[in-house]
C-alpha cells in the first residue's frame, strides 16, 4: 500500500522520476480519500456548493455582455476549498459530471434573472466531453431554466479537446447547432493548434491571464496577444483578455484591440445575489 502510494507521487510529479515512501504522502492521500467524501455528500444534499460570477466587460461600451459562472465549496470545518484542490479530485473520482451537472443547472436559472441580458458563460471539464452526453446535459439545464440557448456560453481548453478530439467536436457541434456560444479558453498555453480554430467555428477565444500580467515588461507575450488578436479578428471571433487587475493592463488590451476584457480591475467573483449593483452599470 505504502508502495503504491510513492508510486502514485511519483506518477504525479512527472515522467522518469522515482519517490520514497514517506509519512506525508499517506496524510495526504487520506486527506483526500476524507475531502473526496465530503464533496460526494456535499454534492447529494447540494449543500455549501455555490456558483459565483465573474463579469466580462465589452472595452468600446464598458456592458457587461457574460458572466463567467465559477464554482465554489465552502467547507464546514476547512472554510472555502479553493477550486484548484477539490476540481481535480471531482475529476479524478467520476464525480465532475455531478459537479458539472450542479453548476450549470444553477448558472442558467439564475442568469435568467439577469435584467440585462447578459450571457452566462460554464467550464466544461475534459472528463465532460467526447461522451455523447453534453448536448443531452446542456438541453436538460436550458429546459429547466427556460433559459435560450444564445444566453448559454460553453467554455473549453485546446488540452480538453485533445483527449477524444474526434468525439469532443463532435460534442461541440451538437451544441452549436443548438444555438449555444463556444468559447475557446486559456489559448496560447499548453498544446495550442491553429488546426482546432479551422476545425470549429468558436465565437470567442480567451487569451490566458499569464500573458495579460506579463504584457507590460514582455515583448513576446505583447507579440503572442497581437497574433490571437489578429486571428480573432481574422475569423469573426470575440476575443477575451483574462486576469486584468490594473489600469495600465487595461490600456494595454485595448490598444491591441481586444473586444472584451475579464479582471479584477472591474470585480472580483461574486455571488448570484451581489450582482445587482453591476447590472447596467458601465464598467471601463
């Protein structure tokens, strides 16, 4: 057992490695087996699961056009789980098409509210796709909510489309032909193709924050931008610029001619139900 669970630390710290056994591995790993079964029950009794929203920002009319819906886990005995922990642990257990199933059910009832029209956008997880069973899911949350389906924005990573690429536009599509967004988000990081651009028609792509932050003092991640801009444009495509925090990222997005923007600079995720004091309101 003790074997298996170097094994298992070596695996994850990446190839041509090897680890010893020590005491902190196994605390770990019971750590996790303890918050995999906290989530399983969390996600039953949909108890302390929270979805919050991020605006994202059109840079000529200041409008908030989507929200970006983000899940949130408040932990009993831990506080808020921050996403990068217990995500991977939904995924790796099979519990991510419940968690995914809870998000965008709560998403499209609560945008539905949203006086001002705006779409919502959800995180689709590699283990959601190339399945035959998104479109079904998309469906069944639109239905419920009575949400349209052009107010419904599905956001995936190139990395998810590679896994079962055949099987994963075919998802994609089956959604377009619904009328629903698709987003390409995080691009230029990872495994990037421009054949994946050719091979969908997406409505927007999102440009990575890492390359947002370093724009002021990177010559290169300045030139990576103007190249996704200029494909954006090139194919009819909105482009987004994630994580920007200050006004001089801001000035810089716009000068390059980014159609929307994302960032702390105009809010923080909030809660379905603070989201009053932004609607209508103009934001850069």
């Amino acid at each position: 057992s003790r074997a298996d669970m170097a094994l298992y630390a070596a695996k994850a710290a990446g190839k041509g490695t090897a680890r010893l056994f020590s005491s902190t591995m196994e605390t770990r790993i019971q750590e996790r087996a303890r918050l995999e079964a906290q989530l399983r029950a969390a996600l039953e009794r949909q108890d302390r699961l929270f979805v919050f929203y991020q605006p994202i920002v059109n840079l000529q009319t200041g409008k908030v056009t989507a929200r970006e819906a983000l899940v949130r886990w408040h932990h009993a005995q831990r506080g808020w789980v921050p996403p990068a922990e217990f995500v991977p642990i939904a995924e790796q257990s099979g519990l991510i098409d419940q968690l995914g199933r809870f998000v965008l059910h709560q998403a499209c009832r609560e945008a539905t509210r949203w006086e001002d029209g705006a779409r919502v956008a959800v995180n689709i997880s590699p283990m959601q796709l190339g399945k035959a069973t998104l479109a079904q899911t998309v469906r069944a949350a639109l239905l419920d909510s009575g949400l349209a389906a052009d107010r419904l924005e599905i956001e995936v990573t190139e990395t998810a489309l590679i896994q079962n690429e055949a099987e994963s536009f075919e998802d994609l599509r089956q959604l377009y032909s619904m009328g629903v967004h698709v987003a390409l988000d995080d691009f230029g990081t990872g495994y990037s193709s421009l054949a994946h651009l050719r091979a969908f028609p997406f409505d927007k792509i999102k440009i990575d924050r890492s390359f947002v932050s370093d724009l002021e003092t990177s010559a290169d991640s300045a030139a990576i931008v103007r190249a996704v801009l200029s494909l954006g444009r090139g194919m009819g495509m909105t482009t987004t610029a994630e994580g920007v925090e200050t006004q001089e990222q801001l000035a810089a997005v716009r000068a390059l001619g980014c159609t929307d923007m994302q960032g702390f600079l105009f809010s923080r995720p909030l809660r379905g139900d603070d989201l009053s004091r932004l609607l209508f309101q103009p934001a850069v």
